[in-house]
C-alpha cells in the first residue's frame, strides 16, 4: 500500500451523523469553525468535486457513503476508517426530511409511501441507486472488512456520551487531546450549536450561496421551517406517520436490527 496521500474515511449510509462526526473532529482538530464551508475545506467529501493537489502528508479525513466494496476510491490509500451507524428508523425519518429539504413536496412524495418503498427496499432507493447499499448491506461491509482497521460507532452513543465517543475517535485516530479540547469540539458541535449556525447561514445573504455552506436545503424549505439539522432523536416511531408502520418496519427488517444491535 503506498503511503502517498494517505486516507482514513468518515463512512456512514445517509442520514446516519456523518455531518456531526465531521463538524466535531473538525473542531477538535483545527478549532470551532466561523462558517459551515470550514468544514469540508478541511474534511472533504467523495461525493463532491476535491481538490487535486493535497498535501501528501496526510492524512486525509474524507466523508463516504459509498458500500465498501473493490470499486470504492482511493482503496490503495486508505489507513483506517471510522464508520457510523443509526438506527435505521431514525434514518427513514430523517431521509424523509432530507428529501422534504430539497423541496420534493408532501404531493410529489408522501410520508407513508415513502416509508413503505423504504421498509420494502431495507433502505432508501435513491441511495440504492447511487451504490450505498440498503442500510445493512452498507454498514456490514464496513464493518466485517479486514482490510484496514475500522472504528465502529453508534450515534446513540455519540448523542448520550459525545465527550466520551470524541476521546475514542481522537484514541484511535492516535492524535493527542485535552480535555478543554475535548470541551470546546464537543459544544461547538452540539446539535444547537449547528443548527444555529445553519440558520445564521441560511438568513445571511451573502451565505445563501450553496457552494460556500455545508447545510443545504432550498430557500422555499428554510422558508417552512425544514432545516438540514432537523431533530436529531433517536428511536422515533413510524407510527406518527401512519398507524402500523413500525410493525411492518420491524417484521421486514427483524434480521438486520438483531444483527447490528437495534432490538428495542
């Protein structure tokens, strides 16, 4: 394996904390970011135009929410990975919201249809079609690889216990800490912190240019109040939606919920 632009991946399917781990490592490591771009100028993301002229030190902290199969990029530089998980109830809801941010309206995509193709799918199917897998299939390449060594999270854990789940990652990232350091990444990437920061973006005209923020979303969705940090619960109820959806949720998914821990 060359160690020319080494790589370590911040790998989640969708909707599943990828822009919190991201915003809390970039704090520990460079300090409470000014603007929301800060972020992925320094974290990058596979799935958005990188530059090409790196530092070939490294390492390099990249987003995926690409399977991890012969095909992902950049195999040959990759040192390590840390990857999330979430409840995959969690994830239906907060896709949901993501599609609702982009302004497919409530007539173009109902909430019951939409969980129901998603129930049927074991995932979303434009992330099907995009090659992330259905949430299982996703998480479990992650997570059985041998070939480098991955991290394992939960954003449960990371929403109970930030500064302990931060310490592990910085741990096996081998990067020295304090805990101010600790302190100050976990309060600037705080769900609060973030979502004030998105707003701030969203009503500053000179932010609403989409290439200069993380938090995308239209100005007709800011408008309804649809945010990118929407609610960041855990173990939400399909119900709400339509009476009976979390039984069908669980009879179709019982396999993989055992698998990965997700029972209750």
């Amino acid at each position: 394996m060359t160690t020319d632009h080494p790589v370590i991946w911040l790998a989640s399917y969708p909707k599943s904390g990828n822009t919190w781990l991201r915003f809390m490592l970039y704090a520990a490591l460079y300090g409470p970011p000014k603007r929301s771009a800060d972020v992925p100028a320094k974290i990058q993301d596979i799935h958005r135009p990188m530059p090409t002229d790196l530092d070939p030190q490294g390492p390099h902290y990249i987003k995926t929410h690409f399977a991890l199969t012969d095909q992902h990029p950049k195999l040959d530089q990759t040192i390590k990975a840390i990857h999330i998980i979430r409840n995959p109830r969690d994830v239906l809801l907060s896709a949901l919201n993501y599609h609702r941010l982009n302004s497919i309206t409530s007539a173009q995509l109902s909430s019951k249809d939409y969980a129901k193709t998603f129930i049927a799918k074991k995932g979303d199917p434009q992330y099907l079609q995009l090659g992330f897998g259905t949430w299982a299939e996703h998480a479990r390449t992650w997570r059985t690889t041998d070939r480098f060594p991955v991290l394992p999270l939960r954003y449960e854990d990371l929403k109970s216990d930030p500064e302990a789940q931060l310490i592990k990652i910085l741990e096996f990232l081998e990067i020295e800490h304090s805990q101010e350091q600790i302190a100050q990444a976990v309060a600037a990437s705080s769900f609060d912190a973030m979502r004030a920061l998105e707003i701030r973006e969203k009503t500053t005209k000179k932010m609403n240019d989409l290439s200069k923020r993380l938090f995308v979303g239209s100005k007709d969705a800011t408008r309804k109040g649809i945010y990118f940090m929407n609610k960041g619960k855990t173990n939400q109820s399909l119900d709400n939606i339509a009476s009976g959806l979390d039984a069908q949720f669980n009879a179709a998914l019982k396999d993989q919920l055992e698998e990965f821990g997700y029972t209750n």
